[in-house]
C-alpha cells in the first residue's frame, strides 16, 4: 500500500469542507446523512466541525460485493433515513467514482420533498464519470485507482486506516493482481 492522503491532510480537508458548508448554509437547519458504510467516518469527523444546527441520519448505498473491486447492480435502502421533509439536505458520501451512485441517491432523496439537497464527497476519482452529477463539494481529487483506509474498504477490511491508502495488490492474491 501507498500512502495518497496523510491523516493531517485528511484532518484539514475535513476542516475546509466544514467551512465552505457552513458559510454556504448560513446557520440554517441542516440534514446531514452519511451514506453507509464507507462514509462512516468521514461523517462523524464532517459534523464535529459544523458550527450550526443540524440532524444526522444514514441512507444505505452499495454497489460492490465481497472481494470485488468492480462495481455490480445498486442497491438502495432507506429504512435508516430520517425525517426530511422541508429540511435542507446534505447527502454525504466517501467517494465520486463513476457518479452513479450519487446520481441514484439524489434522485431518491427527491421524492422525500427535502428544502434542498446538496452532495459532498470525500474524494473525487477523476476520469472515471459516467454521469453529468457532480458532488457540490468535495475534499480531495485522487487519480483513477483503488483506495482504501479512512471507512473505504476493501472486502471489508482497511477501513479503520487513519489515511487514504492506493491498494496496490488484492490481499492474498498475486503480486499483479492490481485492483481496478
């Protein structure tokens, strides 16, 4: 593994994130919900840093199923979603890949009648986009490979890294065997 984002850098882009969210929402209501499980993390560090009311709740996205590094067929379940009726959304997610996903997820929060929604990415994989959705705010630009550590996994493993790591090589398998 190779280090790409150190905890500090990590820390400050939380930090200015933060910054850009609250000057944007101004003290308003804001709805914060973190899209299990990979933005866990990046959820709990985002809302400690907000400086204005707000509600956290959790939606749950997946696309990828045990060792595998492509994604599959999305499933979406909103049973964890709380009340967001009239409330300014912030939809937060731990990485823009093919934009899919985000995509998904804001057309479903639509037909929950929020105020608003907005979405913020940890990371941004540039070159991978099949949508024209883009994250309203983002903390790092990272190039097209297979990161884990700071609530990415990896076959659910590495998620308790304190940095953003390339996985250069699956776990158990061949030196070549690079994730996609």
């Amino acid at each position: 593994m190779h280090t790409l984002i150190s905890e500090r850098q990590i820390r400050e882009g939380v930090a200015r994130l933060a910054a850009e969210i609250d000057a944007d929402y101004h003290g308003r209501p804001l709805t914060v919900l973190g899209v299990l499980t990979g933005s866990i993390i990046f959820l709990s560090d985002l809302v400690r840093c907000l400086n204005q009311p707000l509600r956290v709740g959790l939606i749950q996205a997946s696309s990828y199923r045990g060792p595998t590094t492509t994604p599959g067929e999305l499933t979406i379940n909103t049973a964890l979603l709380p009340q967001v009726a009239g409330r300014d959304v912030l939809l937060l997610d731990d990485i823009y890949d093919t934009g899919q996903t985000l995509a998904r997820l804001l057309r479903e929060l639509v037909q929950f009648e929020p105020r608003s929604v907005r979405s913020a990415v940890l990371l941004w994989k540039e070159g991978r986009q099949t949508v024209d959705v883009v994250p309203d705010y983002h903390g790092f630009k990272i190039p097209n490979v297979f990161v884990v550590g700071y609530g990415l996994d990896f076959n659910d493993e590495f998620r308790n890294l304190r940095h953003i790591a390339r996985l250069d090589a699956a776990p158990g398998a061949p030196a070549n065997s690079v994730p996609e």
